[in-house]
C-alpha cells in the first residue's frame, strides 16, 4: 500500500479505468485506483448490455459516444474490445419517428451512415419483427457490441503498464480536504496523501464527493433489468440490435438467445439493487404486441444494475467548483461503456491542465449545475 500518489483514481469501471490508462498514455503513472470491490466491474461496467449505439441525443453526448466508438473500433484498445460490427436498427412510431430523424441527419452531418427503413425493409433485416407495425426504422450499419470485461481489464492493464497501482477490497470512506483542498484519501487500509483524487465512483459519486465537503453535482442513480433468454432456434449471432423507441424495449443476440431489457428506469438508492420480478412482466407486456417469438422466450438469467445520471443526462467531467483536487468523472449514464476512451481522453486532459480533445467538453464541467452549496456536514463512508 502506497502512503502518498500524484493522482488518486477512485472506482475501477469504465470512469476510472480509462482515466488511469489515459493517464499512463500521457507518462502520469504516479496515479493509485482504489476499488472497493474484489474484481473490476462488480457494477454498471460488468453488468451493462455491452451496445455501441451512435444515433442518440443530445448532441455532446452523441459526440463523446461516436468518438468513444470509433477508438473502440480502431483505436489502441480495439483488439482487445472485440467490437463486433453487427450494426443497430431504432425503431418507432409517430413523435418518436420525427424525433429519431433528427438524430439520424445530425450523425449522417459527421460522416455517419444511417439508413431509415419501411415496414418491409425492417422485417427483411430482422424477420423477428415480421408483422410488428412498426412505421419507420433507423439501421446504423457501424454500431455493434463489444466484449466488456476484455476491454476494462485492458483499460486497468494499460493503467499498470505506464506505472499505476490497482488496488481491489480497498474502500475509500473520506476524501480529506484542508482549507478546501484535497490532501489525503482514508481507505479500509490506510491513508494514502495526495492533491488530486479522481472521483470515478459511479452510483456512489455522489456519497463519495460529500465526504469531501462538496454537494456540487446532483447525481441520480436509476435502476435497469436485463434478461437472458435460453438459447433460441433461429437466432444468428449477426443480428443487429433491435431498439424500439415507441414500446420501450431492446434485445440483441447472445449465447444463442437474446439479451433483453425493458427500459425500465426507476430512482434507486446508491446500493447494489435486486431484480423486481414485475420488471420481467413489464417486458412481455411491451414485448408480446410487436415481437411474436415473445410467447417461445423463456428467461435463464436476470440481473439489475444502475445507471447514474446529473439532471441534464450529461455526464459530469472536471474539477469540482468547490473543492481544489477534486476531479468528477462521473454520471456516465447510458454511454458510459461507448463513450469510455474519449471520456478517459477527455478527463487525463483535463487532469493535466489542458483543454481536451472535442469542441463539446465544456458541456461537461461540474460548473454548470450553478454557484455551489454552502459546506455540508462532512461523514464518512460506513464500511
Ligand atoms: C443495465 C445497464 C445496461 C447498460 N448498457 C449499456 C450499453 O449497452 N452501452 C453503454 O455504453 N453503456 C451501458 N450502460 C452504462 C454503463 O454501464 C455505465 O455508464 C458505466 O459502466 C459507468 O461506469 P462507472 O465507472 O462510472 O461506474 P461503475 O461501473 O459503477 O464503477 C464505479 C466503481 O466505483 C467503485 N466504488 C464506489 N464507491 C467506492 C469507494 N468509496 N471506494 C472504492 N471504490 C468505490 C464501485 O465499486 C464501482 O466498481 C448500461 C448500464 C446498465 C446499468
């Protein structure tokens, strides 16, 4: 155990494993990642759907999504990714088809290729959907899946490689500040000195920052089912994510059957969640009207993970306006996987003093939820 470090990385997902390896890109590797759990990706980051989805909203975030997709694709860490290019098709009726055109011409205005579909069109390339109604599809050949777990093992082992310690089952309970500057973390096993910590926490951002006397950022962690089905007969590991916008589902192809997840977005606490089995009710309610192999699908896996969103569904990249030494990567709600190598780029950049790559970055700073609170009561983190 290390007693002082030039950057202390707090979390080992996506947040703060791509931090830690663009910093070690950039020769920074005086830099300790603490992780309370045993192994990486305990939470959100191994236990997401593992999509890279392009069309989206709003346009920062598409930006850092396509930047972050096209490193997956190509970039240093793209071996490792194993990005299978299976492609993805949006689906809608009514508003929702306005909407999604919208989003469709910004990404064809960045090079982008997005196709919009008819009824028969989409059927052709997912005959699941035979039938289903929809009035118009969006396919982006260029999206896909990748491998989660290969790919934030290799974010933490380029992190080691340019010097980083990664340390597991080492909590941190405070963030220790003097005079509004950060000088220490308190972990599980010990005090570790520094200026600069990196608040990579995920859901527990929030909980983690307050120990250091900052209520900046108002972090909000909702909870999401996915559902493994058992292997299917018919179902080609080349299918394109399905994601139909109106109904409020999607389902891609895996081991043989799908992964599936109603869209469920309900507040959570901060804590690992249960899965609701009313959640599993709601997919077939949405599923059953436009999917007809739904009555076949028969569920071998559940889980629920949380996503964590600010208020304007930004994520949160920068130095706290209130505390000196504390940097946020965090609120990385839906994209944080896609977009985690431009958001790793942004943050080490940033950490380093200079602006970042991207015309976007500023949307993210800290600074923009308004003049920060009034010092809280500062508690620690109970074990
Ligand atoms: C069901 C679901 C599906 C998703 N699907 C996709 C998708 O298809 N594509 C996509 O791009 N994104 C997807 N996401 C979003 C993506 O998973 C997240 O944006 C991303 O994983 C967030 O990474 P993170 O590092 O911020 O958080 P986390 O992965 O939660 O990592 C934070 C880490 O900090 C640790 N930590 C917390 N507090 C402390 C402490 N006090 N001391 C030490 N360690 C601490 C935690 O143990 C945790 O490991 C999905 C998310 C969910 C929940």
């Amino acid at each position: 155990m290390r007693d002082r470090a030039e950057v202390v990385v707090i979390g080992a997902g996506f947040a703060g494993a791509a931090t830690a390896y663009h910093l070690a890109r950039r020769g920074v590797g005086d830099v300790v990642v603490l992780e309370r759990e045993p192994v990486p990706g305990a939470h959100a980051s191994g236990r997401n759907a593992a999509l890279v989805r392009r069309v989206t909203d709003p346009e920062p975030v598409r930006r850092i999504s396509a930047a972050g997709a096209a490193a997956l694709e190509s970039g240093e860490l793209a071996p490792a990714a194993r990005f299978r290019r299976i492609g993805s098709l949006l689906l809608a009726s009514g508003e929702r088809v306005r909407e999604l055109e919208c989003e469709a011409q910004a990404c064809r205005a960045d090079g982008i290729d997005v196709r919009r579909l008819g009824p028969r069109e989409i059927s052709g390339l997912v005959p699941l959907l035979s039938g289903a109604g929809h009035e118009a599809g969006f396919h982006c050949p260029s999206d896909g899946v990748v491998d989660i777990h290969s790919l934030l093992l290799a974010y933490l082992a380029g992190a080691r490689s340019g010097g980083a310690h990664v340390l597991f089952s080492t909590p941190v309970k405070a963030i220790e500040t003097r005079d509004g500057q950060v000088v220490a973390v308190v972990t599980g096993r010990g005090r570790i000195r520094t200026d600069r910590v990196v608040n990579a926490a995920g859901a527990w951002a929030g909980e983690l920052a307050g120990t250091a006397g900052s209520t900046s950022v108002p972090l909000v962690p909702y909870r999401r089912h996915l559902f493994l089905t058992a292997p299917l007969a018919g179902i080609s590991p080349d299918l394109p994510f399905v994601w139909d916008e109106s109904n409020s589902f999607y389902f891609r192809p895996e081991s043989g059957g799908l992964l599936l997840s109603p869209c469920d977005e309900e507040e959570h606490p901060a804590s690992p969640p249960a899965v609701d089995p009313r959640f599993q009710e709601l997919l077939a309610e949405r599923l059953l009207p436009v999917l007809p192999i739904a009555r076949e699908l028969r569920v071998a896996r559940a889980w629920a993970c949380l996503r964590t969103f600010a208020p304007d569904r930004m994520p949160v990249i920068g130095p706290d306006p209130r505390v000196r030494g504390l940097f946020w990567v965090a609120g990385l709600g839906g994209h944080g996987m896609t977009a985690s190598d431009a958001i790793g780029a942004l943050a080490a950049a940033r950490l380093m003093g200079e602006p970042g790559p991207g015309e976007t970055a500023e949307f993210f700073l800290p600074e923009r939820f308004g003049a920060p609170s009034p010092p809280t009561q500062i508690q620690e983190i109970a074990s």
